[in-house]
C-alpha cells in the first residue's frame, strides 16, 4: 500500500513527465500516441515506474525501446523540472499499461455469451 507520500509524488509525476512529452511527442513516441495511465513511486522515492498506453498497440515495443534508449534525456528535463523541490530525481522505469486491451478482450468474450446460439 502506497503511503500518502508516494501517491502525491506519484501525482507530480506524472503531471511533470505529460509536460514534457507534450512539448515534443514525435521525438519521444514518434508517429504513436502515447498516454502516461499511472505513476507508481518506490517507497524511498527512488524509483518511478511509468505506465504508459501505447496507440497502436503494435508499436509499443520500437517505443519502449527508444524511450529506454533516452530515459537519461527524459530524467535529466525531469530533474530540471523538480530538482529544487526534491532531493533525488528517481530512476524511471516504463512499463505498458494494457489494462484497456484486456477490457476490449474481456467485453468481446462477454458480447459472445450474450448472443442466442442460433446467431452466432
């Protein structure tokens, strides 16, 4: 359980990582779109990992690979941002939020049982 710490760093976060990717969001996500969906912060502040939604969904692996490749790009604006209100820009880690294509998967299955059987 995240304390209210955490989730209020978390909070900053994210709102400070959307600015940056907003001011140039073909260098960081390319001819994608890309959503931050949550941040979830270590409990000594230390780590951020950044849930992002990829669209399409077939890029998010080129993406997360160039967004690896230009995390110590994306933390050193982070700290140029935040640095004077902490005392350790925390580490980022990207990982991707596939919470809407399961509920896509999930709402078809359930679509399916709905239909007569003579429909189908």
């Amino acid at each position: 359980m995240e304390s209210k710490r955490q989730v209020k760093y978390g909070k900053q976060l994210k709102k400070d990582l959307a600015e940056i990717f907003q001011k140039d969001p073909s260098h960081y996500f390319k001819s994608s779109l890309g959503t931050i969906t949550d941040v979830n912060v270590s409990p000594d502040l230390g780590l951020a990992r950044v849930y992002l939604s990829i669209f399409p969904i077939n890029t998010a692996e080129e993406i997360f690979k160039h967004l690896e490749s230009i995390k110590s790009e994306i933390r050193l604006k982070l700290g140029k941002k935040i640095g004077k209100q902490v005392r350790i820009v925390p580490e980022i880690a990207f990982f991707l939020d596939d919470t809407e294509e399961k509920a896509t998967k999930i709402d078809t299955l359930i679509n399916k049982l709905n239909i007569p059987p003579e429909e189908q």
